[in-house]
C-alpha cells in the first residue's frame, strides 16, 4: 500500500481536515480571548457536531451474530474518517470528503462467469434476500492498524446459492464500481482500475464472508462501501471490495488489484498472519484505532485475526509462509 514510513498516526491524521482546523482556529480564538472558553462544557459542544457521523437511513438489524467479538467496538467517527478507499483518494482522510456525494442509487449488482443462473440483483433484491445480522468483526488494515466494527449483512453464501456455481467454478472475483465522474481519483494510474479482488470458492462460502450492507445501524457510509461491499474478517482489509458492482466465477485463481501492483507485498490469501512480515515492516502487532488514540499502545496480532477456529481449517497442509 502507499503508506506512510511510521505506522503511527497524529490526531491531525484521523480527523477530517476541516474539522481539526476548526479546532485549531477555535482554540487560537480560544486563547486570545484569555482562555475561558476553553472550559470542558463550551469546548465540547463546539466540536461535537463536526465529529458527529453523518445521519444515514436505519438498517434493522433482525439477530445478532453468535461469531461477534466481545472486544469494545471502535468509535463510528474514527471508522468514517480514518479508512481507504483509493478510487476517493489516498489519504486516511479522504474518503470522508470525497466521496460524500457518490450516487449509490439506482445500483446493480452482476453475477456472472461459472454459475447456472446468471442475473442481475438490484440493490433492493439484495437487501430483501435474506434476514440482517449484526456482526462485531476485527478488521484488520494490512497497514497494522485495525478496527472493530458491528457491520450489518448475511452471509455471501446466500447469493452464491441463488446463482448455483457450476462444478467448475473454483474461485471467485469481485468488482467495485468504476465511475470517472464520481470518482475523483480513478483518473489516476494509482491502481489498474476498477478494483478487484478474489476469494476462493470456499473462502467465500465460508459462513463469515459477509456481504455486508450497513454499520452502527445504518445503511453503510459512501466510504466505507456503499451501498453494498465484502466483508472476510480473517483476511487483511484490502481483502474487502467496497462499492460492489460485478461478481465473477472463475475455473482459476484471479488476477487481484494488489497483488498485480506489487506481488511480493500482497499475496492473493492475505489472511491475517502475525508470523508473515510484509516485506516492508512487521505484522507482529497492530494498533487498535481508538483504544487510546494519545498513547502508542500496540497489541499482538492474532492468527486469521482470531477467527482460526472457524478457518485454519480451510488451509490445511497449505505451506502459509509460501501462499501468503
Ligand atoms: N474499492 C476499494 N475497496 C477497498 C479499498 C480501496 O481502496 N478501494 N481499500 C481496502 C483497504 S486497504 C482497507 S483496509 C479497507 C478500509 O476501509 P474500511 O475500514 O471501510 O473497511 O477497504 C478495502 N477495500
Ligand atoms: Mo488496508
């Protein structure tokens, strides 16, 4: 990924640039006025709004995932604000600006390639396919940092049985959307566009592998995905195709937007390894968002990012080091 050398981040970095120069000018106003502003009450009230996630239809939640972590659910303004989505940018802040006014209406999702029924999904024949569970996932950025998130959705296994794979479909690729006109950043030779990713058929039957629609009770935010994306909690993020408009079966593995770009750095399972550097830095630990944003606290990562249980299975005699 295009990262930044320290995987460390200042506040400056997980917050909307308008609103920490708000802050800034509040608190340079603050102190000419002699400092009384800066009381608690006033302060509090005067940023709150700005870091307010934005006010989004309701998703109805019908049962709550038996696989949800207990771990403490990251604060929806840091899971909004500090994200990528590189079609809006590749700033940790920019998806949040830019991607605002994306048009995630009318929406079609295609299924395609080896299956017996090939169609079209419209994005209300999606919501209306099978009952919403809510699902407190670990997330877990190839960039160590990671994130715990109630994402709302059902298992991707529901649509793939609507379609009925052929006996030769043996993985699968996913599309996001590819809209120069809506997305600013397409333009660029940033990645060879559209995004695309790929699971192996049964990665993506896996009960976990979510096709997901909503977080924090409402329809998903445009930058995190909407209206509709993947969610493959064992994986690293970029796993996850966000803004999903194609999905293909395929008799062989797929080509993959990151892998393509640099094949040493990411691999086509990319599931979650603590025992697999990136060839850049350590996947050893990672750096929960919102644990404790001022101290620089790091926590283990953990095998399949703690889903081993469900999935090590999956990759049994599978040389881990090698198809990483
Ligand atoms: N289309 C698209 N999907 C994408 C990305 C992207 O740049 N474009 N970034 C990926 C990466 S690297 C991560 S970590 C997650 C981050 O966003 P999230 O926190 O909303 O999952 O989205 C993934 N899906
Ligand atoms: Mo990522």
């Amino acid at each position: 990924m295009l990262i930044k050398k320290a995987p460390e981040f200042r506040w400056s970095e997980i917050t909307p640039k308008h609103v920490y120069m708000n802050r800034r000018k509040f608190l340079a106003a603050a102190a000419a006025a002699g400092g009384a502003a800066l009381a608690a009450g006033p302060f509090s009230r005067w940023i709150e709004p700005e870091l307010r996630a934005a006010d989004l239809a309701p998703l109805k939640v019908a049962s709550k995932s038996p696989f949800s972590t207990t771990d403490k659910v990251t604060p929806i303004q840091l899971v909004t604000t500090y994200n990528n989505f590189y079609e809006f940018g590749t700033d940790k802040a920019d998806p949040a600006h830019y991607a605002t006014k994306f048009k995630t209406r009318p929406w079609t999702v295609t299924v395609e390639g080896e299956v017996a029924k090939p169609q079209k999904f419209s994005i209300d024949d999606l919501l209306a396919m099978a009952p919403m569970e809510e699902r407190i996932y670990r997330h877990r950025c190839v960039e160590a940092w990671s994130i715990v998130v109630p994402w709302i959705g059902y298992s991707l296994s529901v649509l793939i049985n609507k379609v009925q794979p052929t006996p030769k479909a043996k993985f699968v690729q996913f599309f996001t959307d590819l809209d120069p006109n809506q997305m600013p950043f397409v333009r660029q030779p940033i990645l060879d566009w559209p995004y695309r990713e790929g699971l192996r058929l049964d990665e993506a039957m896996h009960p976990l592998t979510t096709l997901c629609f909503g977080m924090f009770d409402q329809v998903l935010p445009n930058q995190d995905g909407a209206p509709v994306r993947t969610i493959i909690p064992w994986k690293y993020g970029f796993k996850s195709t966000k803004s999903l408009v194609r999905i293909r079966f395929m008799t062989t593995q797929p080509e993959t937007s990151w892998n393509e770009e640099a094949p040493t750095e990411y691999g086509f399972y990319s599931n979650v390894n603590p025992n697999k550097d990136h060839p850049r830095w350590s996947q050893k630990t990672e750096r929960r968002l919102g644990g404790s944003i001022f101290s620089t606290a790091r926590q283990q990562t953990l095998m399949f990012n703690g889903y081993g249980d469900q999935v090590a299975s999956l990759y049994k005699g599978m040389d881990l080091q090698k198809n990483f």
